[in-house]
C-alpha cells in the first residue's frame, strides 16, 4: 500500500512540475534590448516621446525616458511632469479602498448615507456634476462606491458629452459597464461634500507621500515649470501641457515615470492595504460585455460573443491570460497616451506613459517585447487601429 501511495504521489508532483515550468516566467529583456525596441517603435510611430518603467517580483528593474518633452527639443526624462489622464483612477480607487479598510466608507452603501441632503438637491456643485439633472429620478439611490469604482453607474462617460450637455441614466445602476469618469467624479463628491474630505491632501498623505511620489500631484504645481512635457496629437501637432487648477478623481494628476513606477510596483504588492483588500480591487468584480471600450454606451454583445477573460475590477480591469491572471489601466487624451499592465503572479508590469498619443499604436508591441504574451485586452481597449507589430 505504501508504494502505491508513493507511486499515486509520483504521478501527481510530475505533472505538477512541468506545468510549472511551461508557465515559469521567462527572463526580461536587458535595458539595451528594451532600448532598441522603444527606438524601432517610436520610428515605425513616429512618437516623439515615451517614458517605460518595468517592474518584476515587485521591484522596479528599468525606467528610462525616451525622445523629446517639448517642441523645443528638450529630452523626456524620467522626472519629467507628464500627464497620468486616466492612470488617476487607478490611484483614486487605491485611496478609496484605504478608506474603506479603516471604515470610512463602505464600498456596498447606498451613497446617500454619506449625504445630507437628496442628490439632485444639490444644485452649488461647482466642479462636480449637475446632480440636478436627476430631480425625478430616483435610481441615484441605487449608487454605492463600487458601483461607481466598477464604471456600471448607468451614466456616459461625462455630462458635457451628452447632446443636451445634461446627466442622465442610461441603464439601472450596477446592472452592466460602460466607462464613466462621471461616476468617478460622484464619488468624489460624496468623499469631499458628504464626509468633509480633500481628496487631494488623502491622496497626497495615502499614496504620493507614502510611496515617495515627490514629483505627482492631483493639481498643477509651480515647481513642475521647468521640467515639462508637452504633447503631440494624432496629426503631430505639439500642443502645450494643461496645468490642472482642480482636483479631478477621474483624470487631473501629473507625475513622472519614477514616480509611477513606483506606485505601479506598490500596487503589485499591495502595500498600503491588506492582502484581502489588494484582492479585491484586482478581483473581476463586472462583467464586461461589449465589443470595445469606446464608445462607452454601444450594445451589449450577444452572450455567446462575450470575452469570459475580462471584467472591471475597482480602478483598474483584470484580465486572464497565459501567464494567469493580470490587470490593466490605460490613459488617453488627444495628445497623451499611456498604459500600466501588471501580471499577478510573477509581480511583472510595465508602465508606459507617452506625450504623443501615437505611441498608443506601439503598446501591444512594447508589452509583448518586455513581458511576453499577457492576454491583455488591447484590441478591446483600443478598437481597431493600425498596431505595430
């Protein structure tokens, strides 16, 4: 009986090492390799300016900064103030789950416990949305935290953006995705209106103090003047970097590729939270049921046509691919272009943070180069676009 047991044993643990080994991560490129596939990618894309950080078992191996930050002709460098666009909501929702482990907020409470007042009853919101546009609708009490932090709030990316410029559902919330920086901008309104915060001093002490992020922000700073990076647009027009006068949850910092390297890097290893908590934000926590990212309000597909490997998490999307699980945050606006994907179990990310939106069609290649294939969901982010390969 022994030496049947030993040999069931036997047959167990040899399958087990070389699935292991199939699925063992394989080394990185060097810096010169990385650096000679950033230039042939900014050539085939003509992008003046890309920033990449890599980061492996948690800990940052390789940042650098490549081309120029300016029509002038001044290099990027990696303390360079770039725009982070959208790679804020990824550092919003990190703050958000701080507050939630300490009992601030509960990310499943209607946000009406955190209010004084009806939603819409708010008219003096400077800054944030016109929530009197929701008088008679009475679905804005169905609104939690993660619901908003999971882009199934039911609203279009932002009110500006409708026809009549005003803000309305689209769909009961919580029911499907469809990204929106409004509903990032609600529950900033219900961290700052309702519980007395400012986001901008929590993400400060929680997050940019905490992971040495000297040189980041959520508004514009003086001292970023004299190392700043422009940006460039589709059709290779420069165009000068907005300097943010207000805190925005859903895209106003500026940072610097150290600087998100070293957040990216925290991220991975979930410090700052709890185990339980880093699982949550990166936990498919919505199914993502459309064919691309944008427009944000397209049909659903058809059940069978649905990707089972993608799903909001909270900031970010999570994905399953080769190497297993992983996640992502992209940021874009007509001339900034950036990208962070991480894979979980071997702690690898990239960070890429460009100044010229054309480096967007680089990404898919640069990822593959540095971390091999991922699984992430780039022709969803993207749409059809002319890829590098």
């Amino acid at each position: 009986m022994r030496l049947i047991a030993r040999l069931a044993c036997s047959l167990l643990v040899v399958p087990a090492m070389a699935f292991a080994a199939e699925h063992a991560p394989r080394a990185l490129p060097d810096a010169a390799a990385i650096d000679a596939e950033v230039a042939r990618l900014m050539t085939a894309t003509q992008a003046k300016g890309l920033a990449v950080a890599v980061i492996d078992a948690g800990k940052v191996v390789h940042v650098r900064a490549y081309g120029l930050r300016n029509a002038a002709g001044d290099p990027l460098r990696d303390d360079t103030i770039m725009y982070g666009a959208s790679l804020t909501k990824a550092v919003f929702a990190y703050t958000v789950m701080q507050l939630a482990e300490e009992g601030v907020i509960d990310l499943d409470a209607p946000i009406s416990r955190y209010l004084d007042r009806p939603l819409p009853e708010y008219t003096d919101t400077k800054g944030y949305g016109p929530y009197a546009d929701l008088a008679g609708d009475e679905r804005w009490r169905q609104l939690t935290a993660r619901i908003l932090l999971t882009h199934s709030s039911g609203f279009g990316n932002f009110a500006f953006l409708e026809p009549d410029e005003k803000l309305r559902f689209h769909f009961d919330p919580g029911t499907r995705y469809a990204y929106s920086g409004e509903g990032l901008i609600l529950l900033q309104f219900v961290l700052e209106r309702g519980l007395g915060l400012d986001l901008g001093q929590e993400m400060q002490r929680r997050v940019f103090d905490r992971f040495d992020m000297r040189r980041t922000s959520m508004k514009w700073r003086e001292d970023f003047a004299g190392n700043l990076a422009d940006g460039w647009t589709q059709q290779g027009e420069p165009v000068p970097h907005d300097e943010r006068s207000r805190v925005r949850a859903a895209g106003s910092m500026d940072t610097s590729i150290a600087d998100m390297a070293r957040f990216a890097a925290a991220h991975v290893r979930g410090d700052g939270l709890s185990a339980r908590s880093a699982a949550e934000i990166r936990r498919p926590q919505r199914a993502i049921t459309t064919a691309s990212q944008f427009p944000t309000l397209q049909d659903e597909l058809p059940p069978a046509q649905r990707r089972a490997d993608l799903a909001a998490g909270l900031g970010v999307v999570v994905f399953n691919g080769p190497q297993g699980p992983g996640f992502y945050k992209g940021g874009h606006d007509d001339n900034t272009g950036n990208t962070w994907v991480c894979v979980q179990a071997s702690q690898r990310c990239v960070v890429v943070l460009g100044n010229d939106v054309r480096g967007e069609n680089a990404f898919p290649a640069l990822i593959r180069f540095v971390l091999g294939e991922t699984g992430v969901p780039f022709d969803w982010e993207y749409g059809a676009r002319p890829f590098v390969h």
